[in-house]
C-alpha cells in the first residue's frame, strides 16, 4: 500500500531565530519513498540536516523575522501489515542485554524510575517476564491516563501523569516507560506518525503520536500505551530516551505558533487519499 505523510508548521518571530527541526521520516524509511521528500520553507532559506547520537535526522535553519512556513510531504510504500507480535519473547538479564540496550535502563528527564520503582515491583514484579509482563504495563498505563488534549503540558512527566491521571501521548509513553524500566526492561521513546489506517476515523485533528519501543526476545517491539492497539502503517521519526531527545521544533529564540498541520492517510497510484477502513 501507499501512505502520504507530511506537516504543515507556520510560526511568527521577532526576529531572526535558529531552528532545530525532528520530522524527517527516519532514514530507514527512505528506501520505501515513491519519490524524495519535498521539503519546503516560506521564505525559502538554507536547510542542513544532520544526524544525533541516535540516528534521528535533524533540520538545521534559521527562520528570519516574521512569517515562516516549513513543510514536508512524501509517499512511501508500507506492507500495510499490523505492528507484529511475538507472545513468546522473553525479557533478557542485564548481563545478556546488548551494549546499545544498557542505556535505556536509566531514568532520564520526563521518566523517574527512582520514583516509581516501588510501584513498579508492587504492581509487575510477581508476574511472569516477558511479552505478557509488558502487555500487562501497557494495559494498566492505557486504563490510568485520560487523553485530553486540552491538559497537554510540556513539562509533565511520568509520576505527575500517574498521579494527575491525565494527558496525551507522551504522557502514556513516559509512565510505560517508567514501569519498564523500573523492572529493568529495555524501553525507549518514539516519535512520529500514525493514521487512521484500518481504525474508525477519528474526528480530532491529526498531529503527531508517541509510542513505545521494548527490548524483548533479542530485538526492538512496538507497543503504543495511547492506543494499545497494532496499527497499520506507523511510520517512526525520531527515537530517544523521552519527549527531550525529540523536539518537534527546538527554537533558539521565542516564537508564536500561528498554525500546525499534519497527515498520514492511504493513497492509491495517482495520490488521491482513500478511506482507511479499506484497509480494516
């Protein structure tokens, strides 16, 4: 199947402000493009990517003082299958992990793993280890969090959703990522785009979703705590430790948010959108 996914971001500054930009489809992806990524600014200025110590692709510009307009748009091929699932994998001692693995044990900025390690074995650590444990955390972080994106905080983390009991995406994905790790299970953040392929539409605009990646059974597992469900055509931007290591837009200066755009819908041979239930 094909996917159209791109965004849409205009913002006004007083003056001149240095950007750094996470939205680029990640470089694995990119063999899957029908045709390079258009990317665009108004007015039209220097854009340099590079790469971060996770492999993520970052946008480097700077937009002058007023109006600025960045967007992007591409189509890829996607196998139009469901994020898998092994039921079998099985949690790895510590001594056994992978060296990349190792760090995604620790707390960091929006996750507290010293803080919610006592809950965490009270709640998980009687349970079998393995792709179940994990479901379960998944399961009880889904039940615990109410979605509202109106309580969106930038500054949020993970014991202050558990407590708050609400907020978005992110918010679900720190408190999982919490309890993972508490338990000593690799488990990093992600970032990107997820549609409406295969699932009822949703009347809220599109914007885009964090999830969960679990180090079981030798390799990376896709779990998402906002959805709990296996979505169709994910598409990953970014990865990191929490919300910090993957700014959509990090800017050197202040600026207003005018407008925010963004999409990732089913497309057929000539680009024209069609229903994601097609695809149910």
């Amino acid at each position: 199947m094909l996917i159209r996914i791109g965004h849409e971001f205009i913002i006004k500054t007083a003056q001149d402000t240095p950007l750094i930009c996470m939205t680029a489809p990640h470089v694995a992806r990119h063999a899957d493009f029908v045709a390079p990524e258009a990317v665009h600014t108004a007015p039209q200025v220097p854009v340099h990517d590079y790469f971060d110590r996770y492999g993520n692709i970052c946008r480097r510009m700077t937009a002058p003082a007023g109006r600025f307009v960045l967007s992007s748009d591409v189509t890829l091929h996607d196998n139009g299958l469901r994020d898998p699932v092994d039921e079998s994998a099985e949690e790895w001692p510590v001594e056994g992990l992978p060296d990349e693995a190792l760090s995604f044990l620790g707390g960091s900025r929006y996750v507290e793993t010293d803080l919610i390690s006592q809950e965490a074995w009270d709640r998980f650590g009687g349970m079998k280890p393995g792709w179940g444990r994990v479901q379960a955390i998944v399961d009880h972080v889904h039940g615990r969090i109410r979605f509202d994106y109106q309580q969106a905080r930038a500054t949020r983390t993970a014991t202050q959703a558990n407590s708050e009991c609400v907020g978005v995406c992110r918010d679900f994905a720190h408190l999982a990522l919490a309890y993972l790790r508490a338990l000593n299970i690799p488990a990093r953040y992600v970032n990107g785009y997820v549609g409406d392929i295969g699932v009822p539409a949703d009347s809220a605009a599109m914007d885009f979703a964090a999830w969960i990646e679990v180090f079981l059974g030798g390799r990376w597992w896709t779990f998402d705590p906002r959805n709990n469900q296996r979505r169709i055509g994910r598409v990953v931007v970014a990865r990191g430790h929490d919300a910090a290591d993957v700014p959509l837009m990090n800017s050197f200066g202040q600026h207003v948010l005018e407008s925010f755009r963004v999409w990732c819908h089913p497309v057929d041979g000539s680009g024209r959108e069609l229903d994601g239930m097609l695809f149910a």
